[in-house]
C-alpha cells in the first residue's frame, strides 16, 4: 500500500445547500479537481490536486465554494517548518531538484516596509496635483555631462536616445513561452495606451505584436532566441539580459513539450526541441566583452536606441554596476531577490540574491562617487508591489521601476506559484488553448491601464505632499525618506536617517 | 567603391558601408569592430585586420577578408556568408542561425557555439586548420566542419568538443575514437549520407582557397551527434 507523505495543502469546502451541481469549477479547474458524482448526483473533490488559485472560487455562480489552507498538520516544531518537512518528501521521494515559480515567499525582510515617506507642514508647502502642474514623464538613457552651446550661444540639443515614458513604472520582463500570447497582448496593447514599455524577455517578438514595438524593449540574451535583424530595429530599446533576480547565475530552460507552434516560431528555433539559455553569456567574461556586446548591438541598430544591461542584484553589486556603466550601457536595470518567474530552483530562488532595495541605494551611491551617475538610468525591479514602492525607489535613485507581479496580478494572477505546470487556470502562465482564452485580451488591457493611471495619481498625490512636483526631482531625493526599526548598518547602505532625525 | 579604413572608427566606417553603394573594398583595416554589423546586400572585402564582432547579427550580406580576423565573428547571424582567408579568433558563430562562414586557417576557442538552425535558416561553419577547445558548446543545429588540413596528427579540435550539444552535427576530419566527448554526444565515422553532406560544403571551401576536394576528402572523417536516448537533463520536482 501507498503511503502519502504529502498531505492536502488546501480543502476545497462545498456549502452543499448553496451548490447547484452546475459542474462549472469541473470545467474550470485544469489540476482535474472537482469532479461530478453522477450515482450521488453531487459534485466531489479531489483536494490533493489543488492548488488554491481560486479560479473555482470566483467562478462559482452561487459562491458554493471556498479553500482553506487544511488545517491537517504536521507536529508543529519551531526549526523544522512543515514547509522543510515536505521538501525532504518530495526529494526523497524522487531524487529531483526543487522547482518553485514567482517570486521568493520566505520571510527574510521587506525594506519598502521600513521605510516612510515624509510630507511638508508649514515651510515648502505640499501641492495639489489635481490643479497644479505635476510632471511624472522621465525619459531613461544617457545624459550629457554638461551643457554646450554653439558660437551662437545657442545651446547644442543632441542627446544619445532616450526612452520616454509617461510615467515611471514599465512591464518587466516576461517571455512568450513563459506566459500566454494573451497576456502578451494585454501588456503591449496596455504599454500602448499608457505611453510606456513591455519587455519581450528572452523568447523573441511575436509577428502581431510587431505594431506595438515604439512601446517595447526586445531583449537579448545568453541563447539569443528570436534575435535577428528585424527584431532589434522593432523596438524602442534593447536589454542585454545578464542576470534575473529569481535566478542568480543560472540559466534558462524551456523544455521541449513547451515550444508550441506560435512559440518556436517567435523563438525561431524548431517545433518539439530544447531551448536552453546557458548560465553566462560565453562571449562575454568582461567589461570588455559587455562592452563589445553592447556596441555591436549599437552598430547593428545604428546608435538609435539605447541599451539596457540587466543585471540581478548580488554581493558587490556597485562594481558590477561601474562597470556596466562604463561599458557604453545607457541604462541599468537591477533585478532583486524577490523577483518572478517562471520556473527556479526554490533553493536559489529562495537563498540567492539580495534585496533590490538595498542593491539600489548601493549602485546610486557608488555611481554618484565615481562622478558617472548621468552616464547611466537605474531601472529597479524585483518585486514593486504599490505606488508607495515606486516613490521610495525613485527617492533611491532609481529612474523607473519594472513591474512584473503585481502586473499578472492586475490580470488575475493569485500567486499559486504553479507557473512551471503549464496549467494556469487564469490563462497567464500557459500555452494551452483552452486556457490562454480565458484571458480576453482587452479585459486584460484595460484592468492594466486602470492600475497603472491608479499609481500614477497615487504617484502625484504623494509627490505633491512632499512638495515635489516632478519625478527628476524625486529621483535619488534620499531626504524624503526615513527608516523605522533597521540597524544603523542598514540605514548606511540606504543612505537614509532614522524617522525622528 | 573603396574606402582607406586607416585612421576611421567603426562608427565612420559603417556608416560608410550603409551609404550608396552594394561593393565595397576596405583597404588598410585595422582593429575596427562591428564591421558590417546587422547589414544585408553588401558585398565587402576586406584587406587588413577587422576587429571583433565583424559581421555581428549579420542578415545577408557578403564578407571577405584576405587575412585574419579576430573574436565573435558572425555573432548571432542570420543569413549571409563570411569567409576568412587566416585565422579567426574566439566564439566565431556565436548563436548564428543561417548563412556561412569559411575559414581557412585555425579558429580559437567556443566556435560555432549555441549555433542553430529554424526552418530553411541552416548555419555552417567549415574551419581549415584546427579549433580550440569547446568546440560546438551548447550546440542546437547547423553543422560545423573542422579539416585540419596541413595538421600531421588527429589532435584537431582543442578539449571538451560539443559539451551540452544538443542538436545539429560536427564533422571532424580525424578517425574516430581518438578524441573525447562528453557521454551525451556520440560519435562515429561518417556515413555515405554524412559524406555526401561534408562533400558539398568541402566543395566549396576548396574552390575559395584553390585546395583540391579529392585530395581533403580522402580521409576519414568522424562524425557528432546528440544522444537523443541521453540528454542532459536535470530531474525536477515541483515544490
């Protein structure tokens, strides 16, 4: 006889007086959960197969249904987390690596959390940003080192090209493959109407999204899928992607049985084969090699569009990123510990990395030392949950933020963390049909839109409390925030005083 | 048209090749990277010594160089042909997707890595003399030749040849058994459908550099392939 280890997660609970047998949870649940009992005439679940996504639960017409986290538990024990206790099962079980989605859940410290925005009273006063001007365009790229001016006086306007987005928050990186042709859609078409970017991630551009492309950053990365000619001169940026926050370190891997049709032909590689992106860039060991990665992508596009190097926050992340600086990058895009994705292993996703927020007052701090910061935008990333996020990161240092979470989760996402299965549920991470069709492109774009034009007030309202009323004025304003309940160390490395100094 | 590359930067230099004009002849080059960089219908011959990443993303067009050229030629290529009358340097055929490159004498390390192929988009490389080590790292389809044309012994290709190959073949002018591959690569001589492959291509390499095909085909040759029963895998479970 079987024993099993792993007990039901979740409970699927049926308020039986209130279900209509209407079998639409069987028909929405991809795991094969609920299941209709035709001698009962009574609908079952099979709990172990849940994965609380909640799809069922906000689907049912008659709100039937709810899932708890069961209450079926190991003995509880302060070092040995039934989180640990489970980990050793699987493992023992079948020899295998871990592999976990989205972001890092461990309970390591959130610094967005400790630190707090200020207000003006009585000198400097706030702004009403409903009837005063209020600036939150910033435009990401190189800036010169000082003004010039011709023999006329007049002042010499060339600039190296330059990103301009509305406001400063874009769509991460997120690769076709990885989520949906649908969720794609929603962000590019989204990106569109709000006047910023979407970043393709390492699966190339779709043929239809093509029309998006003043809106997109196409990237390149170590397995160069998709890259050709056509594809650079599409959009409006190019992000060498070096490292992900998730994943420090190592590489990519989109199994066989995932490369469908519509994806081997965006990634341009055949139908049913492996893609693998191997760990490092093997022509680049250097800042030297970067550099030459960086320029040949300039010469190849014709010095019309910047280029980002991405990068996840690790130890000495300030070198790195002087380094990049120097290497004729005109944006640096910093990926920290708690970033999405796809698939990782839990171990590294979970124990590898540092927190974007200090990486970010780390790289600022350093490029203003080495007297380079205009040479170089910072893009922060790595999970921005909120408005407020956005402003702390921007009074960082950072020049604009990439959101890629809370992005799915304006879409549906309910960070179940089964992205690696294939079978979301809400039509994001997946290449079914079936599924993908749930997610109306449309809805998708328009839930985006109503988020982002919602930061944005959030963004203004805030900005003018502080009596600020443009985003390059907040940027690195690092007296606008103070710490509560960190350690002196931390507010050295953040560059920030304690709330009550 | 010719341009004297001595004294211009990569920056003047394309910008020159983009201008009017499909022929060029660059006289006097030296060190001068990207050159012809993401171009296609050029024809362009090179006298001197491009710098790296000659050719890089390049998507059609024709490049000769009557002498050697150094690291990351053909970077991510498209379509097009380069062929290398010397040596090349490190990483030639980094991810290229189509087209040629022809060289005549040796390549350094990491040739033809992550080379593969999509649709009617078939890569090759064919190198003259020896390779470095890692040959055909990561390898995902296209075929690289390697001849070793004027080496006395079977040491042509440097250590570790096709680590993490998974697609695509190499041809090596050597008998078989005598070099080193990972458990996840085979070998064995080449077949007559390997022969007639490496014929064509063997072919053409001697009309661009006067060898005589009888004469290199005389040889054995070994051919490399993923072992489609042993890939590299790595065993996962979901968490």
């Amino acid at each position: 006889m079987k024993i099993n280890f792993i007990l039901p997660e979740f409970e699927v609970i049926r308020d039986r007086d209130s279900c209509v047998s209407c079998r639409i949870c069987e028909r929405e649940c991809s795991n094969g959960v609920h299941s209709f009992n035709e001698k009962k005439k009574i609908m079952t679940a099979d709990q172990a197969k849940c994965v609380d996504c909640q799809r069922c639960v906000a689907l049912c017409p008659t709100s039937a249904l709810k899932i708890v986290k069961a209450d079926c538990s190991f003995p509880s024990n302060g070092n040995w987390s039934e989180a640990s206790i489970k980990e050793i099962y699987k493992q023992a079980e079948t020899g295998g690596i871990l592999l976990s989605s989205m972001g890092s859940p461990s309970c390591l410290p959130v610094y967005w959390d400790k630190i707090l925005i200020n207000a003006s009273q009585v000198t400097n006063p706030s702004i009403d940003p409903l009837r005063e001007p209020m600036e939150t365009r910033v435009f990401l790229g190189k800036k010169p080192d000082k003004l010039k001016r011709d023999s006329d006086g007049k002042l010499k306007c060339e600039l190296s090209p330059q990103l301009s987005l509305s406001m400063p928050v874009m769509f991460s990186a997120m690769s076709f493959g990885s989520i949906s042709y649908n969720a794609h859609k929603a962000l590019a078409s989204a990106s569109c109407e709000l006047g910023i970017m979407y970043n393709t991630g390492e699966g190339g551009l779709h043929k239809d999204f093509y029309e998006y492309g003043k809106n997109t950053i196409v990237q390149v990365a170590s397995g160069r899928f998709g890259v050709h000619e056509a594809y650079l001169e599409a959009g409006a940026a190019i992000e060498i992607k070096i490292g992900q926050g998730a994943k420090p370190g190592i590489g990519g891997h989109l199994p066989a049985k995932k490369i469908s049709s519509e994806v081997s032909q965006t990634r341009m590689i055949p139908e049913g084969t492996e893609a693998i992106s191997p760990a490092p860039h093997h022509d680049i060991y250097s800042i030297e090699d970067l550099r030459q990665l960086v320029f040949a992508l300039k010469e190849a596009t014709n010095y019309n569009k910047p280029v980002i190097v991405k990068v996840a926050a690790v130890h000495n992340i300030g070198a790195i990123a002087s380094g990049i600086a120097r290497s004729g990058a005109d944006i640096i895009a910093i990926d920290g510990f708690r970033g999405g994705t796809g698939a990782a292993p839990t171990r590294i996703r979970d124990n590898v990395g540092i927190p974007v927020e200090l990486a970010l007052a780390a790289v600022d701090q350093r490029l203003r030392d080495e007297g380079i910061r205009h040479k170089v935008s910072i893009i922060a990333g790595g999970s921005i949950r909120n408005s407020s996020d956005v402003i702390k990161a921007l009074a960082l240092g950072a020049d604009a933020c990439y959101i890629g979470t809370a992005a799915l989760i304006a879409l549906g996402c309910h960070l179940c963390g089964n992205c690696q299965s294939g079978k979301c549920n809400w039509g994001i991470a997946t290449q079914q049909p079936e599924l993908v069709e749930r997610l109306e492109p449309e809805w998708g774009k328009k839930r985006l839109v109503n988020l982002m034009n919602a930061w944005k007030n959030e963004i203004m309202e805030m900005m003018g409390g502080m009596g600020i009323n443009s985003i390059e004025a907040l940027i690195g304003n690092r007296q606008m925030l103070r710490g509560v309940g960190m350690t002196s160390k931390e507010l050295e490395i953040l560059g920030i005083a304690h709330a009550g100094e | 048209m010719l341009i004297n590359a001595k004294g211009i930067d990569h920056k003047k230099l394309n910008d020159m090749l983009r201008g009017a004009g499909n022929d060029f002849i660059i006289e006097e080059c030296l060190g001068q990277r990207f050159i012809a960089a993401g171009m296609s219908d050029k024809h362009i011959e090179i006298n001197g010594i491009p710098g790296n990443a000659l050719g890089a993303f390049l998507n059609g067009a024709d490049i000769k160089v009557n002498g050697n050229a150094q690291d990351s030629v053909g970077d991510t290529m498209n379509s097009g042909s380069i062929t290398i009358c010397g040596n090349v340097g490190d990483a030639v055929g980094y991810a290229m997707r189509g087209g040629s490159i022809y060289v005549r004498g040796n390549a350094g390390y990491r040739a033809g890595i992550h080379m593969k192929e999509y649709r009617d988009r078939f890569p090759v490389i064919v190198i003259g003399g020896k390779a470095g080590s890692f040959l055909g790292e990561y390898q995902a389809g296209g075929i690289i030749i390697v001849l070793g044309l004027g080496v006395k012994d079977d040491n042509i290709v440097g250590n570790f040849p096709c680590t993490g190959m998974h697609g695509g073949k190499v041809f090596i002018r050597a008998a078989a058994g005598k070099i080193k591959f990972p458990r996840q690569v085979l070998s064995s001589p080449s077949g007559s459908e390997d022969m007639s492959i490496i014929e064509k291509y063997v072919s053409r390499f001697c009309e661009k550099f006067g060898y005589s095909p009888s004469a290199v085909m005389a040889h054995p040759f070994t051919t490399v392939y993923p072992d489609s029963a042993n890939p590299y895998r790595q065993m996962y479970v979901s968490n």
